[in-house]
C-alpha cells in the first residue's frame, strides 16, 4: 500500500453521507442548567475568598478578582469544547499591546549616547530577525546609538541583500526614534578621529543586561564604536516589562519590509483570497538542510542517509543522533504526507485551500504529492506569482519574506518544526489576536504515524484531536517559565474581562477593536504605499 493509499476511504476525500463523515462536533444543550450552576460555584468561591482575607489582611479588588476568574474560566470552557480548526472562540479577549510606560524615558540623542554600536547578524531571514530585534534593545541598555545591522552573507544561504534590501530602513528608523537612535553609518569624522578600527568581541549566548553593563559598556565608552558579531541569541530571554514591549515594538511593528516585497506578498495573498475565503498556510520545512540538521530517517534508505550525511558535514557542532530516538523524542519534522494526514484527521476537508510555504522540497514533487492528493487545492508563491518573483529568485531571504507575509495573513499557519519562522510567527500572530496557530505534537503523533495502518480512519483522526490539544495557538497554552519570547511574547499581551463578550454568540465574527488598540495590532503588510546551546545558533530558518 502507497503513501498516498492510506484510509483512501470514502470520507477521507469528502465523500459520504453525513454521519460518516471525518469528524461530527458534538452540540451542547443545558445551558440554564449549567448558568445556574455556574451562580452556585461563583458564590461559594466569593465567600472562600472573603474568609481568606480576614486571615490574611489581603483584600482583593474588584478588578484582580474579575481577572483571576475570567482567566479560568477560559480555561476552564475551553477544555470542555471541541476543536475549531479556523479559529478559537477565545482569541477575542487577547490584544497585543506593547506601547510604553509613562516612565520610560526618551532615547539619549547620538551626541550624547556612550558610542556606535556595530551589529552583524548571522542566520537566515528569521534568525537575523531576532538578532536586529535583540540589537535594538541591546543599544537601549548601553545608551548607545545603534547603527543599522548588517545582515549576514556568508551564512549556508548566501544571500547578498543587505538591511535596506529586505527592510524599509527609513521606517524602521523613524519608528524607534523615540526609544534608540538609530544612524545609518558612523560619521565620518568620528571613523577619522579614530586611532584604531572598531573593536570587535562575540558576546555568550542570551547574556543578562548585567552582562553588557559590565563587560560591554567599559568597551564601548573606551573605543567609542564596537561591533558585536553573530548576533543571534545573545540577549537573556527574560528581561523587564519595558525592555520586553520594545523587543515587541521593534519585531511587530519597525521591522516591515519593502515596498517591492510587501507588494509581492500581498499579491499572493489577494489571489489566494480572490480563490477562497479562507485559507491555511503550512510551512512545511522539508529542505535537504533541515532534514540533515535534524539527524532523523525519513524512509529514503541508503540514498538519503548518504546524501543528508554530505550536508550533515556543514556543522562542525553537530552530535551523532539515533534517528529513531529522535523521532520517538518528537524531534523530526513530519513528511508532507503526515502533516497531510494530520490535517485530515483534525478536521480540515480536502477541499480547504491551502498554501505551502517552503523552498527545495527533498525528493520533489514525488514527497509532496500524497500532499497534493489530501489536499488538491494546493498552491505556493511559484504558482501564484511566477513573473514578480523573478528578480528576487536569486535571493533567498527575500524569497523567505513572501513566505513569510502569506503564512502572517493566513487564517491558519501550520508549522512543521520549532525554527526561526515558525517560533517568530507563532509569537507575531499571537500578538494579532491569536489567530490559529497549528504545531504539530511530533512526540505523540510520531508514535500513533508508526501504528496508523493498525486503526480504522475515525480512530485515528480521534487521537490525533487528543494530541494536538494543546498545540493550536490558544490563549491558554503558554506555560509561565517557558518558551522563547520571540514565540510567546506575554508581555505584550493584554487581556480584556470575561464580560466583555456579554452574549456568548459563538458564531458572530470577531468584536471590533478599539482604534488604539486596532493601531497596535494591525499587521503591516497591506500598506503598500508607505537555545541555549551552539546548535541553536545555526538552526536553519
């Protein structure tokens, strides 16, 4: 039996009658009963808190209450519900927000900043995306004025765009102004004054503001311009409130690219748009590089072992991996047949539009066709915008932010590993609104993929629910304490009360936003007129 053969049933490929569909949601009844309930459990833990408070002195307010209970009672609801594959019922009580706090005092001006600070970035597109986000901050901390980075050209992508290539530099400077000052270049009088070149220095992966402060910042103020290379990764995660919402201000709103490329993307976007209502978007991440950087097996026999071995060979830090434990350990990406299969299985119908957002598939189109099969409206930035991409074709990271537009727009994203792209955009779109965001559970699924021939379809696609509960984008599912904050930027994420959806309807569309905050969390591409180890440092984008 083929790849593509698998639970080629009836129901698999929309056919059927209606109770032998895929997946029939269950509705629910005993409202009342449940409301009045609900009255009870209210009072009861009124009065608890009420007796706690004579004990302890602590009186909680109105509104820390309010906050408290609406938080559980998300979660609390969302437990008990099934899985809306488009969007989750809950993401209208979350907005980003990341604007800055009365005492945060303006950006020291360049004639009397500590000195330029030099930044190279290292990595794909993404990877460098946190780097120059890091960088800003990083300049704020020393009271330096930061010059713009520059990006990385001798990384495996070899990409020669530099900043004003991918980035609208003019913006991204005007948008900070009033938190870092931002040049495009040390003056030339200052490169003249200068007796030596520019110190050079690496610092630890994700240093403490403490760091830079003590060991940095003499440095600086002694040569006056200092340049930090590889820059990925080496600022601490956890940093204050105030340093935390710039990281988001520079991310989600200075960092927006080109004119030339928002254009492109957005032209994806309106033809996918122009073709359906709705679409998913599905990095699937199955280049030669990535399946060699993750030392996993993908079914290709000697061939493949050789051939990702070769490229395998690239990274001098590399450990010897069991292929099978790291499958077993959820640390392979899945084929294109199995991301095809999980998507069946959670509830998407075979004729879902969905857009692939990925480079050089590995093994071509004879991998992606049990994809094509599950999924026939399938589409990527070649087939949708062949003519404009051109230009770009010999320029990978350009090529990269098309990718990365469209998967932003996207009504669903699906990520098929923990890279740069997929954390980044988990994080963006969690910050506009948390529109679904799919990552698949592989340390379960890899385990129910090696028995699926063993079950019947409604079996599999049952457990296949159950282990993605959890890893689809909802509010809830950040654990304090863990995670990037480049993925789970919760302290740029506000929450308004329980009460502010009086009515309960669960198929009105989204509530509207208030002006500000619809400023806030707007997402930029359609103005078109305007890790801890060194593993981690190289992880493909």
């Amino acid at each position: 039996m083929g790849v593509a053969e698998v639970w080629r049933s009836p129901q698999l490929n929309g056919g059927g009658n209606k109770s032998g569909g895929l997946w029939k949601w269950r509705s629910f009844s005993g409202q009342p009963k449940r409301s009045v309930m609900w009255k009870w459990v209210c009072g009861f833990m009124l009065f608890t808190l009420g007796v706690i408070s004579l004990f302890t002195g602590h009186v909680v307010s109105h509104l820390e209450w309010a906050q408290q209970l609406s938080k559980q009672s998300l979660l609390d609801m969302r437990r008990k519900e099934p899985i809306d594959v488009w969007k989750s019922k809950y993401s209208k009580f979350f907005y980003g927000c990341s604007e800055r706090g009365r005492n945060f005092p303006p950006a020291v001006q360049e004639h009397s900043s500590n000195g330029y600070l030099l930044i190279a970035a290292s990595g794909g597109l993404n990877q460098q995306r946190t780097g120059i986000t890091d960088a800003v901050v990083v300049a704020r901390i020393l009271n330096a004025t930061l010059v713009v980075p520059e990006l990385d050209h001798h990384s495996y992508w070899k990409d020669d765009s530099d900043f004003n290539d991918i980035f609208d530099v003019n913006w991204f400077i005007a948008s900070l102004t009033k938190d870092v000052t931002i040049v495009k270049r040390v003056p030339d009088k200052i490169m003249r004054s200068m007796e030596k070149p520019p110190y050079t220095m690496r610092v630890p992966r994700k240093s403490t503001p403490e760091y830079y402060l003590d060991q940095v910042l003499p440095i600086l103020s002694r040569r006056h311009v200092l340049q930090l290379t590889k820059f990925d990764y080496r600022l601490a995660n956890d940093l204050d409130e105030d340093m935390q919402k710039l990281r988001c201000r520079v991310n989600y709103n200075a960092l927006r690219f080109t004119k030339r490329i928002q254009s492109v993307g957005m032209k994806v976007v309106k033809r996918m748009r122009k073709m359906a209502k709705r679409f998913i978007a599905v990095h699937l991440r199955f280049e030669p590089d990535m399946l060699a950087f993750s030392g996993c097996d993908f079914g290709g026999g000697e061939k493949e072992r050789a051939e990702l071995a070769e490229i395998r060979k690239r990274w001098d830090t590399l450990p010897d991996l069991d292929p099978l434990e790291e499958r077993k350990r959820g640390k392979c990406p899945l084929t294109p047949h199995e991301v095809g299969l999980m998507l069946r299985a959670l509830g998407f119908a075979n004729n879902t539009y969905i857009y692939v957002a990925s480079g050089e598939i590995y093994g071509g189109e004879k991998t992606l066709r049990p994809l094509r099969e599950l999924f026939p409206n399938f589409y990527t930035k070649e087939m949708l915008a062949n003519d404009e991409l051109k230009p770009m074709l010999p320029f990978s990271s350009r090529l990269a932010a098309i990718d990365y537009i469209v998967s932003d727009e996207s009504d669903v994203f699906i990520a098929n590993n923990n890279g740069n792209m997929a954390k980044i955009l988990a994080g963006r779109r969690r910050y506009m609104g948390h529109k679904r965001t799919i990552r698949p559970n592989a340390k379960k699924l890899s385990a129910l993929f090696m028995d699926r021939e063993k079950m019947e379809w409604q079996t599999f696609a049952k457990k296949v629910k159950s282990c993605q509960r959890g890893f689809m984008g909802d509010p809830d599912e950040f654990k304090p304490g863990r995670g990037e904050f480049h993925e789970y930027p919760q302290a740029c994420i506000c929450q308004r009360p329980f009460s502010y959806d009086k009515t309960s309807r669960d198929d009105e569309e989204e509530a509207d936003i208030p002006e500000e905050v619809h400023n806030n969390t707007s997402s930029g591409h359609g103005h078109l007129s305007s890790a801890d180890n060194e593993r981690d440092e190289v992880f493909p984008d």
